[in-house]
C-alpha cells in the first residue's frame, strides 16, 4: 500500500492523472500505478468520501471503496470468493467506463503504451 496525501485538491487530482493515468503533460509515470481497464491500482480518496465511507454511506462508490480498503494487503479474498456485491459494483463500473470509452466521453491515450 502506497498513501500519498494532498492539502490541495488541485495538486491530488494532478497527481492522481500522473499516476493512475499517466497524463502526458507530467511525464511517464511507473506502470505499476496506472489503472487499466478490469486493474485498478490507484485509487483517490477525497475527504467526502472518506467521511462517507466512515459514516457507513451506501452509494456503489462508497460500498466499491469500503471493500476495496478492507482488502488491502491481502493476497486473497476471505474464503477465496470475491463477494458477490463487490463483483457486481465492479462490473457495473466496469461496463459504464467501457460505455464511456465507446461513446467518446473518455479516450485511451495513444501514445501511452498499457
């Protein structure tokens, strides 16, 4: 687990484009930070929903994230089933940016290899 914390949403949300996706206009970043279509490896945490998360919020995000964060360090899900709930989030998203990316609302970046 690497944790990086930002006092500015500015400066969190240039990092988070350097590193999850390696927005060109920082420089490369390392392959092992960037998201990629079904991996995510980077993940933003603002204070909502940090505050979310703790107040047992039940929106997909919040519920995807908590599970996420229980998992961290963890080579394997719990009897060695990924839950059902998280599954479904994660298709749901998963769907909704392949949507995305068909429709042209998000575009995969050409010259930054996978």
């Amino acid at each position: 687990m690497f944790i990086i914390i930002c006092g500015d949403t500015t400066v969190a949300e240039a990092l988070y484009a350097w590193l999850a996706e390696s927005d060109p206009q920082f420089g490369a970043s390392s392959p092992e930070f960037r998201n990629e279509p079904g991996r995510e490896t980077a993940i933003p945490i603002d204070s909502r929903a940090g505050e979310e998360i703790v107040a047992g919020g039940v929106n997909d995000e919040t519920r995807r994230l908590r599970s996420v964060l229980k998992t961290i360090g963890k080579t394997e899900w719990p009897g060695r089933k990924v839950p059902e709930e998280y599954a479904t989030i994660v298709e749901r998203n998963n769907r909704k940016a392949l949507e995305d990316e068909e429709s042209g609302i998000v575009a995969i970046n050409p010259d930054v290899p996978p």
